[in-house]
C-alpha cells in the first residue's frame, strides 16, 4: 500500500528529481548537498498547522462544529501519540525512536486525525481570503528567505511536510516571500522563487483555493519514515549528497537517514533526550559541519543564518 502511492508518486514527479545547477550559475555548488526540509517548526516559527486549523474553526458556523473545539481535539491527539509510544516499547537509543516513529502505530495517529478532520466536512468553510488572512499570520524562522535566494541558485529546494494542505503551505510561502521582497532592496531576487520550491505534503482541500504552482506535490506523508522512503526515492537511492532539516523528533527518519541531518530551533529538552539515546549533536558551524561524518551524527542550529552564510559564500 505504502509503496504502491510511493511509486505513483514518484513516476508521477519524476521532473522534480535531477539535482542541476542553473546553467552559467556563478557559483560553485558542488560542495554543497541537495537540501529537502520539513516545514512547520523548521521554516517557520509557528506549527503552521494550528494556523491553518485555527483558520478552519473560524470559518466553520458554531452549529456545524462537527469536531470537538480545538484544544480539545490537539490534546486528543497528543494522548494518542503518547499511547502509541507506551504500546510499542521501548525507545531508548536512536534505533528504537527511528523505528517507533516510522512504525504504522505511530502513522496511524496522524492518519486518523487526518481522516477525521477530512470527515467532519468543517473544510469546506474555507475559503481563498479566510486562507489569506491566516498565512499573514505565520511568522519565520530568521533568515529562510536569505537563505533560499542563495541556495536557489545552487538547485532545486525540496519541503517534505506532515501538514494538511499543500495548496496551504504554497500560500504561506508565497504571502512570506513577498513580504520579504516588500521589506528589502531585492533588484536581483528572482521573483518567482515562492514557486520554484518543491511542496510535497497531504491535501486535505477538496477544492482549488490556491493557484496551483508546478512545484505543489500532494503526497501522504503522514510520519518521518514516510518522509526518508520518498527522499530516497527522490535521489534515487543516493543519500551521500543530502541535506535534511527538521525541528521535532518526528522528523528523526531523515534527520538520521539522510546525508547529513540538521535539528533547527535549539529545542534543548529534545536536544538532551536525542544525546541520552546516543545520538552525537554538534553544532552547524560553517561549511566544513557538512562534511563531518559519524553515525547518529546531527548538526544542530537555531535558525537560517549560518545555512545563509554558508550558500552565500558558496556563490562567491
Ligand atoms: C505564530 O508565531 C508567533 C510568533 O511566535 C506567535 O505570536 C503566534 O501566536 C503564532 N501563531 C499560532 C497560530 O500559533
Ligand atoms: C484518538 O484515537 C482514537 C482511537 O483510534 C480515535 O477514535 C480518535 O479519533 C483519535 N483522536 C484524534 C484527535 O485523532
Ligand atoms: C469567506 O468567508 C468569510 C467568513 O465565512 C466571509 O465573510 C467572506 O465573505 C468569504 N469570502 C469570499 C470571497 O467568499
Ligand atoms: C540595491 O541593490 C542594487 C543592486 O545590487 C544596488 O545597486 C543599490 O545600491 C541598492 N540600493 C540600496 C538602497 O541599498
Ligand atoms: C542556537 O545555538 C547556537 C549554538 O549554541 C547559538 O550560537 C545560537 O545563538 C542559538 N540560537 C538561538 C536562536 O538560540
Ligand atoms: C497535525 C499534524 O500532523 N501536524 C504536523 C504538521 O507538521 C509538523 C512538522 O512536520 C508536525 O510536527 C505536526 O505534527
Ligand atoms: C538582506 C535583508 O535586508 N534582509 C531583511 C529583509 O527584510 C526582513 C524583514 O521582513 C529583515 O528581517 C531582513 O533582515
């Protein structure tokens, strides 16, 4: 099942994969892995879907709430999360969290919280200016803007996300761009690089709010074990040239399965339960951080701006 969307998905996009520095690009990118990177918590400050589900409940009329009201449905969540790890066992190295948040358990959590949502019909209240005003409110992490500018020019920017809507995060990213070039002297940002990054993410919309872009990719992703079997599967096997940047230990699959992994955000309590698993955290320094090797080796930072200096440089 898992490997028969997998392959739809990937025969499907099959144009998104080659890894290719603009021709006559200035820079020297060779040095530098692909990038994928996961969204909420990472790219941005906010768990963009809670701006999305706050957005939801706003627009749905008190009498269709078919859903319990919000907190109350996050804690249910939660309580399944915890449930599903207390039913697998143990987590005490890397190993094991990989596995568990890789496991069908652990998927079948964010399955049928998506599910149930989808089922509630509460999504069809939506609506494009509804979506509009919630992307306003999604705040980033300093620096991704600086950084995609720079790294655009290196190739293709891949988001590998567990949130809801594709069309959802292609707005935000589109609303934060233009901020951005509204806010700067961008004579030379290319104008169009909200839609040159790659979305792949679940589609919880039924209809069109967004204008579609040739980068969205509805995909399930529903964990990170899902997330590392389609990076794979993006670069055909090969993950010595990879990047992945994720800010939960959801994302612990490709943190640890890519060719290099960075833990955004400074996230100390999960910083210290990855090091008592046996995980070795170093923090993302300069260039030469993304060549260190090691087993369960992850770099650690708190926001874009060493990535930025890092692509900057490179283009020199
Ligand atoms: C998004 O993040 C900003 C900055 O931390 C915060 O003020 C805001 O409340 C967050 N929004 C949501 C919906 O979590
Ligand atoms: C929690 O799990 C139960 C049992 O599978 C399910 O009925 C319920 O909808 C789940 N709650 C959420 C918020 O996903
Ligand atoms: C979107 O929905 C809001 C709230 O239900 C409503 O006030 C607004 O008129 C709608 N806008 C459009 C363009 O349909
Ligand atoms: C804006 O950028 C252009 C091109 O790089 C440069 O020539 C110009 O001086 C800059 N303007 C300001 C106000 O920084
Ligand atoms: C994150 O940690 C690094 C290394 O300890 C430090 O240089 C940086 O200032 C921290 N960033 C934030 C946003 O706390
Ligand atoms: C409800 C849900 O699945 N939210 C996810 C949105 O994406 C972030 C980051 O990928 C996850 O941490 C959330 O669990
Ligand atoms: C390079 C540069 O000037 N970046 C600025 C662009 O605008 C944002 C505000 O949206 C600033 O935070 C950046 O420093």
């Amino acid at each position: 099942m898992e490997l028969l969307w997998l392959s739809t998905v990937f025969l499907t996009l099959s144009p998104a994969l080659a890894f290719s520095p603009r021709p006559g690009s200035p820079c020297s990118c060779d040095e530098l892995p692909r990038v994928f990177t996961d969204f909420d918590g990472t790219i941005s400050v906010n768990n963009t879907i809670l701006n999305f589900a706050e957005a939801v409940y706003a627009a749905t009329p008190a009498n269709k709430r078919t859903l319990p009201p919000l907190a109350s449905l996050l804690a249910e969540y939660e309580a399944n999360i915890t449930k599903a790890s207390q039913e697998y066992g143990s987590q005490d190295t890397i190993a094991q969290e990989v596995a568990f948040e890789s496991s069908t358990l652990r998927r079948n959590v964010d399955v049928t919280l998506f599910d149930r949502v989808a089922a509630s019909g509460m999504i069809s209240y939506l609506n494009s200016s509804i979506l509009q005003s919630a992307a306003e409110t999604v705040v980033l992490r300093p620096d991704f803007w600086e950084w995609a500018v720079a790294a655009s020019r290196c190739g293709v920017i891949t988001v590998l996300s567990n949130n809801f809507s594709t069309q959802w995060l292609r707005l935000v990213l589109r609303t934060t761009y233009a901020n951005f070039l509204s806010a700067n002297n961008t004579t030379h940002h290319p104008t169009n690089l909200a839609d040159k990054i790659e979305v792949y993410c679940p589609e919880i919309l039924t209809t069109q709010l967004v204008t579609p872009s040739p980068a969205d990719h509805p995909a399930p992703l529903h964990d990170g074990g899902d997330k590392l079997v389609l990076l794979r599967r993006l670069v055909r096997g090969d993950v010595s040239r990879t990047l992945y940047l994720g800010d939960s230990v959801d994302d612990l699959p490709p943190l640890v399965g890519a060719g290099h992994g960075v833990l955004m955000g400074n996230d100390t309590g999960l910083m210290a339960m990855l090091t008592k698993q046996g995980a070795t955290l170093e923090p993302l320094v300069d260039e030469t951080s993304l060549h260190a090797e090691g087993k369960d080796l992850i770099l650690t930072t708190g926001d874009w701006s060493v990535l930025a200096s890092i692509w900057e440089e490179e283009e020199k």
